[in-house]
C-alpha cells in the first residue's frame, strides 16, 4: 500500500474522494428511507414498535457527528455534514411523531375509558 501510494501519489486522494461519494451515497438512501417510516407510523396510528429511545440516540449521535465534522472541516460544511444533519432532522422527526402518537393514544385511553 505504501509502495503504490509512493508510485502514485494520487491514489489515496481518489480512494478519499470514493469513499466520501460512497458514504454520501449510501447514507442519503437512509434519508430515503425515513419518510417511508414517517407514512407507516401515520398511517397505522400505532406508535407501538419504534423505539423512543432508539431513535432519540440515532438523533443525538447523527447530530454529534454532522457538528464533530463540520469543527473537524475548519467550520465548513461538506457533503458527509449535510448528511448528518439530513439523518438527525428525519430521526427527530419520527421521534417527535412516536412522542405525538403514544401520546394521543393515551390521551383518547383515558377519554374513552370516562
């Protein structure tokens, strides 16, 4: 790997480049993926499976880790950053949709049990 990094020195920049096109890539399908989450829950008005918890520290460490890069990037914003946030605002967007929902079920619980 030295060797071929000796021989041509811009084989670590493509593999950089690559592998920022690849995270960019693969993490925005996951952003993606969460208004299919966001339709499920709404649509079933059950908010019994997903996981407050879980998706509150999928919150935090994706908002952790878009402010950690942006400190790292000499306070610029890139690609992988925009990604993060994207990641932390569509996690927080459904564990505000399980909080509304729990909480509207337990509302019209205790309406209905009068």
């Amino acid at each position: 790997m030295i060797l071929a990094a000796a021989v041509n020195p811009a084989l670590p920049l493509r593999r950089v480049a690559l592998l920022a096109t690849a995270f960019a890539l693969l993490d925005s399908l996951r952003i993606v993926a969460y208004p299919r989450t966001l339709v499920a829950l709404h649509g079933s008005g059950s908010a019994d499976q997903p996981s407050l918890f879980t998706r509150s520290t999928l919150l935090s460490a994706n908002l952790t880790m878009a402010l950690w890069l942006y400190e790292q990037n000499g306070c610029r914003t890139n690609r992988a950053i925009s990604v993060n946030a994207c990641n932390a605002l569509m996690c927080g967007a459904i564990a505000a949709s399980v909080g509304w929902l729990r909480w509207m079920q337990s509302a019209f619980a205790s309406a209905s049990s009068l």
